[in-house]
C-alpha cells in the first residue's frame, strides 16, 4: 500500500450513517420525552390511555423493526437471485 492511500478506505463512508444515525436517534428522543401528557389512542375497537412518550416510543420501535425485516427479506431475495443466476 502506497503512502498516499487512506487505510481502509474501501468501507465507503460508515461513519458517516453511524453519526448521523446517532443524531437522528438523539433527536428523536428528545421529541418524544418533551411530550409527557397522557394520550387516548384508539386502535381498531380497543381505547387506551398512556403517556404520548411511551406511545411514540413503541411506534419508533415498531418502525425499526419493521425496517429491519425488510432488510433482511431485501437482502435474501438478492441472495436468492445471485444463486439462482450461477
């Protein structure tokens, strides 16, 4: 490796969504601790009270893991195609 090179410069950039990730997370939390007040929600024929914190921190945890299914079925698919293409 010449001394001009950047080591490990083949990674592309994950730093860059790791901060970012990390910013949009602290955010995040930061809007969902500044609303406390209690919340009805009304989900199909059930009617529940909780704090409006707790209810946007299940619905971001729901989303991640949602995404994060996606992925893997994205990433399964790709790795179907590529097999099947041999």
């Amino acid at each position: 490796m010449s001394q001009g090179s950047p080591q490990g410069s083949g990674s592309g950039g994950g730093n860059g969504f790791l901060i970012g990730g990390g910013i949009l997370l602290v955010l995040l939390l930061l809007f969902i601790f500044q609303n406390t007040a209690d919340t009805t929600f009304h989900y199909l024929f059930w009617d529940f009270t909780l704090p409006l914190w707790l209810g946007l921190l299940i619905t971001a945890v729901v989303a991640f893991v949602v995404g994060q299914f996606a992925l893997m079925w994205r990433r399964h698919k790709r790795r179907q195609a590529r097999r099947d293409s041999r």
